[in-house]
C-alpha cells in the first residue's frame, strides 16, 4: 500500500509546484491556481530558467493580492460603505453572499490581467508555447518543497501569532483604559483610526463620543452616538440612544431630545421596542418636570401592560406612576398605585425614576 504524505499533496496544490519537464518538454504551471492551465515548452528548461520562472510568479502572485485588496477596499469604501442602509435590513447571510460574490469577482478580474501579462512575458523571454492541461510530476522538487515547507511554516506563525493577538488585546479595551486613564484626546485619536478602517463598527463611535463628551465637544458627542445607534443593534443600540439623549439632555436641548424619542417611537420594528422608547420617554419627561406629560404617558403603558406585555413590568410602572402623583400633588393617586405595586408601607416609598447617565458599556457608567 503505498503511503500518501498529506504535506506533499498540499505541495501540489501550491504555487511553489508550478513546473514538469523532462527531456524533451517543459511545461510551466500559469499563475491562476484555480485552473488547471499549463503552457508546453518543446525543450527542457535549465534550473536558472526554472528559477527565472518562478521569480516571474512570485511577483505575479503578490500583484494579485495586493491589487485584489487595494481594489476590494476601493470597493468597500466606495460602494458597500456609502450604500451601508441598503445592507442593514439584509440578513446575515445574504450579506455574506453578496460580499462572498464581490470578492470572486475582484480576484477573478484582477487574476486574469495577471494571467494575460505573465503569458505575455513567457512569449517574450522563452518564445511560442502551446496551452496545455497541466499535470503534476511525479518526482517533487526538493528545493522547491523545502521553499514551500519554509512558506507554511511562516504562515502558521503568521495564523498563531493573529489568534494570540486577537485573544490578548482588544482595541475597543484600549480605547476604554485610555479613557480610564482620563486620556480622552488619545482615546480619541485611536478610535477615529479605528473609525477609518472600520467605518461600519459602532463601538468606534459610542467610545469617541464618551471621550468627546468629557472634552465638552458636545455637537461632536452628539453626532458619534446618532452614527454608533444607527450602526447597531439591540441592547448597544439602545444604549446609544439613551448616550444621545443624555447629551441633549445635559445640555438643556429637551426640545430636540423630546423629537428624538418620537422618532424612535414611530420608526419602532416592533411593539416591544415601542414599548421600550415610551418609557424611557416617560422618565425623561419626569426628569424634565413635564410631569402631566410624563403622566399621560405612563397611564397608556400601565394600560397597554395589563395586556400581558412581556417587556413592560406593571409593578414598576404602578411605582413610577405614583412617583409622578406624588409630583403633581395627587397624594391618594400616588398611595393607590403604590399599593397596587404591593408597597405597604407608603412613607418608606422612594423613587424609582433614574436620572439620564452617560453610560461607556453594561457595567460602568458616568451620572450627573
């Protein structure tokens, strides 16, 4: 039985295999690995011809993938990036498809102008061929091989050195000890870099927008935590809103900030995210002292949570409810849904309405 050596199959399926010959023929591998296109020379090529040859495809190899993602950046910048809403609503996948489609067609365009000059130079230096099916020799080039086991080698350290990268440091951490540290111009600095590279990344926008904020750059604040909302998803999303809304709030823009939840509320995808704005809607207004519109607003979640609505919690609307009561004076109002939550004893009722918060993630955040 005869033993079959895995690294030597995956020789064969590298660039480094790019050539047969004996004594009569010559045949040279093209530069496209997908195809199996050989060019047949009707002599025996020396080593330094071989050698030639394959300096010829190392530098073909290189301006394919150079020029592969030059023109797959060009493209994500000047199409997928500006056009980003027409991809937002698309499912993962579908995504993937169509960015998978994108790339075989860059490296296909580019792969081919590749094949055409490189044939084009094998004409020149080594005169007429004949395009052939090209067949892997049956003896392996020890120089070669060893060249191919040098490359694998550097690419596993390459794959390893990635992965401990990737498992060690974080950029979004970076930026967050820097603006532990207080370096928000630093902070700063990194996340617009980050921001260039990586446009469609939120977490570069809601930690530029932290450090701009402590920079009293409150316009520049504003707009970082409307682009990181717009970009993101579920519980980031809303605390980017909530960021926005903080901001606008700080600095007595309630007119802008009342717009903002309206929006929001008439744009909800579902009940459940409406259900979310509106509360938050209604503590904002509390936090205002607007309290017969907050009021306004909490009897329609009070009424739309007897409905059995997962996100809205009656007991802490009833308790909020009787907060805004007790605002407006209503003191047996504010007694009734205080025991409707189940709170007995009414003196020791404390409010349960949160101020707006600057938050930097889940865990840690900056109130005033």
């Amino acid at each position: 039985m005869k033993k079959i050596s895995i690294l030597e199959q995956l020789y064969k399926q590298s660039p480094m295999d790019f050539y047969t010959k004996n004594k009569k023929k010559t045949v040279i591998r093209s530069t496209n690995n997908a195809s199996f296109l050989g060019y047949k020379f009707n002599r025996e090529f020396s080593e330094a011809e071989i050698d030639n040859v394959w300096s010829k495809i190392r530098v073909y190899k290189r301006f394919s993938v150079v020029f592969v993602f030059i023109l797959f950046v060009a493209l994500l910048y000047e199409f997928i990036f500006p056009k980003f809403a027409l991809f937002i609503n698309n499912s993962w996948y579908v995504n993937a498809f169509i960015m998978f489609g994108i790339l075989v067609i860059v490296s296909q365009f580019i792969t081919t102008i590749s094949t055409f000059i490189f044939e084009k130079s094998l004409l020149e230096e080594y005169g007429k061929y004949e395009k052939v099916y090209f067949e892997h020799s049956k003896t392996i080039d020890k120089k070669y091989y060893s060249l191919f086991k040098s490359e694998l080698i550097k690419a596993n350290i390459a794959l390893v050195l990635v992965f401990i990268s990737a498992t060690f440091f974080s950029p979004f951490e970076y930026a967050q000890s820097l603006i532990n540290k207080q370096r928000y111009k630093d902070a700063i600095k990194i996340t617009t870099i980050g921001a260039k590279i990586l446009p469609v990344v939120p977490e570069w926008y809601s930690l530029r927008g932290y450090a701009n904020f402590q920079l009293e750059n409150y316009d520049k604040a504003i707009k970082d935590y409307d682009k990181a909302y717009t970009l993101s998803a579920d519980g980031f999303n809303i605390m980017n809103f909530d960021n926005k809304i903080f901001v606008k709030y700080y600095l007595g823009d309630y007119e802008n900030a009342i717009a903002d939840f309206d929006k929001e509320i008439k744009n909800a995808d579902n009940e459940n995210e409406k259900d979310q704005f509106l509360w938050d809607k209604a503590q904002f207004l509390y936090n205002i002292k607007k309290y017969n519109d907050a009021l306004s607003v909490y009897n329609d979640l009070i009424i739309k949570a007897e409905s059995d609505r997962i996100f809205l919690l009656k007991d802490r609307l009833y308790l909020e409810r009787a907060e805004v009561n007790k605002k407006l004076k209503k003191y047996d109002d504010a007694k009734n849904d205080a025991l409707t939550a189940g709170l007995s004893d009414f003196n020791s009722f404390k409010n349960p309405i949160p101020k707006p918060m600057l938050m930097l993630d889940e865990e840690t955040f900056y109130s005033y």
